[in-house]
C-alpha cells in the first residue's frame, strides 16, 4: 500500500518528534538524576560532583547522606568533617538535630540563609554580596582549624557574607566590604562558608576555589556530605514571612505608617458648611422652557415633543391621584378616567405615547392645550 503524500508527512513528523523526545531524554538522563545544586552526584555546571571525585582520590572517604536521619544513622568522630550543602532545606529543628549529633565532628555549613544564622546568634548577618577576587586576609592570623586560607584567592560570581554575632569567636577569612565569607565559631566547631559557588564543577577551577573546596572539605580524613531533605522538617515547621525579614523591617513600617498618619494630618481640610457663591447668570424657568420649545420647533420632531408633554402630564396626573412613581401607563390611565367620569379611550389618546401623533405644530399646540385641560380637572377633583 503506497502512502499518500499528506500521510507520509505526518508520519515523517511523529518519527522526528519522537527522536528529538529520545535526544532529550538521553542528553539529560545524567544531570536529572540528583539536580539539586551543589549535589555530590550532580554532573552539572551547579553540581559537586567533580570535588567529590577529587576528595576521594585524594583518600578522604566521602559518605553521602540525604535525610537527618540518615545522618543520625551515620558514625561520626572527631576526625570527620560534615558538609551540609544546600542549607536552603534546613529546619531549625534539623539543625538543632545536625548540631548535637556532629559535635565531636568538625561541622561545615554552606551559604545559610539570614534566617539559619539567626538560628545560631540572633545578632548574626548573612548578606549576598557580588565582589571581584577576594583575598583571604584572616583575621586573629589564622585560619579555621585545620586549613591553611592564608595565601588563597577565591573568584565567584556571587558571595554570601556574615556580619556581627558573639558566637563567630575564631577566625574571620576573605573579608569584603560587607563582610566575610569564612567565619568559624571554635565553641561549636562550626565554620560558615559563604562561597559556595567556588564548590561548584563550573566555578571550582576559578581562582584558587579549587584549593578553599579541598581544604575545607577535605580537612579530615573522613567527610559526611549532608544533602538535606526539605521533607526532614516537622509538621509544624512553617517558614514564616516574619522569620524570613530583617528585624527592622517591622520598627521601619511602623515609622513609615507613622509618617504618612503625620502627612494626612498635614493636608487634611476640616470639611465645613458649604460656601455660597453668587451665580454669575440667573435664567428664569420660563426662558428655559421656551428655548427647549424653540429647539422642539426648530428640529420639528414633533413626536418627541409630544412624549415630553405626555410624560409630564402622567407625572403629575399620578402624583394627584396618589399612585406610585413606578405605576404603567395604563395604571394612569384608567385611574384618571375613573377620576374624572371621561371616556378610557379619550384618556388614553391623550396620556399613552401611542396615541395620535400631530401633524402640525397646531395640533401640537392642540395637544398641550388638551393636556394642560385634564391635568386641571384631576387637581379640580
């Protein structure tokens, strides 16, 4: 059976869909696996992978953990370091759990978040920063215990700098304007590491991050690299807007609800009695009649002029004999001829819009006269 050409295309086209559908897969089945960033297992330019692969040539044995209590599960001592990347997923309560069961180990937090900090010092900062080359220049003229920063130069396309805190009391490397990227806390065996970029398989050979990422992970003979689970935190551990903003923020809307309060108060006018203002014309309602009526004339739309007398005339004839505003024509009309003892159909060739229509200005003129005469009796009545 020889295809049609309309059938041929359409197969041509699902067998290309098709192969660039397989293409896709096979491309990304490698890098799909662990996607998180800074992933040990991560073959992308944001994955770890190449840094694991260097620790464990290098002998440092690297065991990777995914939950907390994996890592509960996991032996450490005083030899190991544990290196918690992608602390985004971190719960306070995590944390408090990652703290006490890696005390005797030497701990390692990757860029936390200003709310994580808060967790460890409330007066602790955490700021993103975009420096250029950053030299290590560590404070108290050492670095953190067991690494040598001393002559490293870290190049990344963003930092994370801490500021402030009590318990950051060791030494402080890679200072910038707004901070420093390297801070220790020798109470907790803690080091803060705001580079995180300088981990990754597209930024480790930059500069000297090559050289931070190994002294810093590979300090110890032995490194656990904890990938939090964001599935690790309880039931009842809700980031909160409140816990995401600096503590000014609150005091500043306050002071700007303030201000605004202070500017109405300002602006404001007391709303007083109205003035009264002398009009600049006064024009008489019979002049305002007669020039309606020498539009009507003018345009000789006599039909139209004729609704407005009727309207008028059922208006106050329906005021008179105490019907609602909202009352029909034919309400009106069979209340007046029942008023005033005329004929239906005379009252309604008067008051229904779809009585005659004149013909001449005379019999327009007839009309109102008409009208002007019912509307009299009614208020005779």
């Amino acid at each position: 059976m020889t295809l049609t050409r309309p059938r041929r295309t359409t197969v041509l086209v699902a067998l290309a869909l098709v192969a660039a559908l397989l293409v896709a897969v096979w491309s990304t089945r490698g890098s799909t696996e662990y996607p998180t960033p800074l992933d040990p297992r991560n073959p992308g330019p944001d994955g770890a992978q190449a840094l694991a692969e260097v620790l464990d040539d290098q002998g440092v044995a690297v065991t990777v953990v995914r939950s907390a209590d994996a890592l509960e599960d996991t032996t450490v001592g005083e030899d190991t370091t544990v290196l918690v990347t992608a602390t985004a997923a971190l719960s306070p309560r995590t944390l408090d759990r990652l703290r006490q069961h890696a005390e005797p180990a030497r701990l390692v937090l990757v860029e936390p978040s200003y709310s994580l900090v808060r967790e460890i010092d409330e007066d602790l900062r955490a700021t993103t920063v975009y420096p250029d080359e950053v030299e290590a220049a560590c404070e108290a003229g050492s670095a953190p215990a067991g690494t040598d920063l001393s002559d490293l130069t870290i190049e990344v396309d963003q930092l994370t700098v801490f500021t402030g805190g009590d318990a950051l009391d060791g030494a402080r490397c890679f200072p910038t304007s707004g901070g420093v990227v390297v801070a220790e806390s020798r109470a907790h065996d803690l080091v803060l590491l705001g580079a995180g970029q300088a981990l990754t398989n597209d930024q480790v050979l930059r500069a000297d991050n090559a050289a931070l990422a190994l002294r810093v992970a590979g300090g110890s003979n032995r490194l656990v690299w904890y990938v939090p689970d964001p599935t690790d935190a309880g039931a009842d551990e809700v980031v909160s807007l409140g816990s995401l903003l600096p503590r000014w923020v609150v005091p500043g809307l306050w002071l700007t609800a303030l201000g605004l309060l202070g500017l109405l108060l300002w602006r404001v006018r007391r709303l007083g009695p109205l003035s009264r203002e002398p009009l600049p014309v006064v024009v008489r309602a019979v002049e305002t009649a007669r020039s309606r009526g020498r539009m009507y004339r003018r345009s000789g739309d006599r039909r139209h002029a004729a609704g407005v007398l009727r309207r008028a005339a059922r208006t106050d004839v329906a005021a008179r004999l105490g019907l609602d505003r909202r009352a029909g024509t034919g309400e009106v009309v069979e209340a007046t001829a029942r008023h005033t003892g005329a004929p239906l159909e005379q009252v309604a060739a008067l008051l229904d819009d779809h009585g005659h229509v004149p013909a001449s200005d005379q019999d327009l003129v007839a009309l109102a006269q008409e009208l002007a005469r019912l509307r009299k009796e009614v208020r005779r009545g």
